[in-house]
C-alpha cells in the first residue's frame, strides 16, 4: 500500500453577504418594493450571493483552506463583504 493520499470531491456552498456597516441600496429598494406590495411586516431586506462549486483535495483541512483563499481573492470583496461556507462530501 503507497502512501498516497486520494483526493476527496467536497461541495462547497459558499454565501457572501454586505458587512452590516455596508449600505445596502438593493436591498431596501427590494423592500420598498415589498411595502409597496402590502407586506409591511418585512423590516429588512439584505442582497448577497450564493455561489456552488465542486473541488477535489485530499482532506476537509485542505479544502477549507483553499476555499477561504478562493473567497478572499475573488468570490468576496474582503473590505465591504463577508462571506461562509459549508462543506460536505460529495458522493
């Protein structure tokens, strides 16, 4: 037996949202138009994205890893964003 470590195909859902300092103009014309609609009773409204992807690594470590630097570097903007993700093995 070698000890070669096999790459394991996880799921990523990854969720990137304003931080709450961050104005959110597309959120509260989202809202505007809800009032507008009669639903009085939707206090806030926040715009984010939701992104999916596929990636093989070795370990859950590995990947969690790389999707932060994935996040950092390109899905998120680090200054006005945050974002999560969760991670699952994909059989």
């Amino acid at each position: 037996m070698s000890g070669i470590a096999v790459a394991q195909k996880y799921q990523a859902r990854i969720y990137v949202t304003l931080r709450p300092s961050v104005l959110d103009p597309a959120g509260t014309a989202v809202q505007s138009g809800l009032q507008h609609m009669g639903y009085d009773n939707v206090e806030r409204v926040r715009i984010g994205k939701y992104i999916e992807l596929t990636l093989s690594c070795v370990d859950e470590a590995a990947a969690s890893q790389q999707l932060n630097l994935i996040c950092d570097q390109l899905l998120a903007n680090p200054v006005i964003e945050n974002y999560t993700f969760e991670l699952t093995v994909n059989k």
